[in-house]
C-alpha cells in the first residue's frame, strides 16, 4: 500500500492529463496485445516438417490429439448425462379414479 499524506494538497486533474494518460495506457495495451497476439501465432503453429516421414508422424500425432479430445469430451458428457439423470425429477404417473 502507498503512504499517502493526508496533508499533502490534493492533484487535480485537467482534461488534457486524462487524455495524455489514456493515449499512454492505450499504447501500452496495443503493445502487450501484439505480443499476445505473435505468442499466440507461434504456440498454435503446426510443426514444421523436414521429410515426409516427419510430415506423415505429425499428421498421425495431430489424428491421435484430435480423436482422444473427442473420447475425453463423449466420455465426459455421458458420465454427466448420467449424474443428470440421477437428479431429474420424474414424471408422477397419474391414477385412474
């Protein structure tokens, strides 16, 4: 925490400040998105590939990521198909008087 002196007269801000302070954090946040922006390029790039075995191991390796995210995400909605399923209300049969 800042130690502010409560004596200490208080700044006021003229229009002009609060202008020059937005443009300055409007500048910071372009640069920190282009940065997220490049990271983002390289951590979602495809690996590059010397040889045609390098190119056929990747392809396989990406066909296995894509087909084991698709059994994590079926095997997680039917096991939470099945905890909804415990705690759905059902239907009261109605008698016949």
């Amino acid at each position: 925490m800042k130690n502010v002196n409560p004596t200490a007269p208080k700044r006021k801000y003229t229009p002009e400040d609060i202008a020059a302070e937005r443009a300055a954090l409007t500048a910071q946040i372009k640069a920190k998105e282009k940065t997220i922006r490049q990271k983002w390029t390289t951590l979602t790039a495809p690996p590059t590939s010397d040889n045609k075995f390098q190119l056929w191991t990747n392809r396989a390796a990406a066909a296995y990521t894509l087909y084991d995210g698709f059994m994590t995400g079926y095997k997680l909605l039917r096991t939470f198909n099945t905890v909804g399923r415990l705690f759905r209300k059902r239907g009261k049969k109605l008698k016949k008087t």
